[in-house]
C-alpha cells in the first residue's frame, strides 16, 4: 500500500517541498507496534503497546500474542513475529490483495 512517509524522526517526509510517497506497509506495522490503545481515533483499541510490555518484562509468548493479534485486528494475515530480547525482533506481516 501506497501512503505519506515519515521519516527517522516519526515526521512527515518532505521531498522537493512535496508529501514523500512509497510503499508503507513497514511503516505501518511500526506505528501499530509502538501505538498505545486510544491514539488512533477510528479504532481506539488497536495499539500493540510494544514500549509498555517490554518494560513490564512481559513473556516472550504474551508479547508474541499481542502483536499477533493487534496485527490480525489491522487486517494483517500472514504475520511472522519473533523475538529475542527487548531490543532484537523481527516482523513480517501482509495483508491479502483485494
């Protein structure tokens, strides 16, 4: 999916005075990562709450059962998460073409 970039810093990327425009499906299940319930207006109960869980030592598997499912409830269906400590994870998440 196609949609507004941000850059390193969570700002909207500006490219020639333009909207900087790509592919953002990364880009996207990032901010669901990071995202506490409640900062998105549509669909306030979707957030992973990642910088939370890691901080309260949540286990591996209840880590790997809230992206799952925050993933699945953004529309996400092919997802592969692993983690192996609070700073090294991996993610890989596709929705089905229309």
């Amino acid at each position: 999916m196609n949609d507004i970039l941000l850059n390193e810093d969570n700002d909207i990327s500006i490219v020639n005075g333009d909207f900087h425009i790509g592919e953002s499906g990364q880009q996207e299940i990032e901010s669901l990562l990071i995202a506490f319930k409640g900062e998105f207006k549509n669909t306030p109960l979707l957030g992973a709450e990642l910088p939370r869980m890691l901080k309260a030592r949540n286990t591996r598997q209840g880590i790997t059962r809230e992206v799952n499912e925050q993933l699945k409830y953004d529309g996400f269906t092919r997802i592969d998460f692993k983690i192996e400590d609070a700073e090294n994870f991996t993610v890989n998440a596709q929705r089905d073409a229309p």
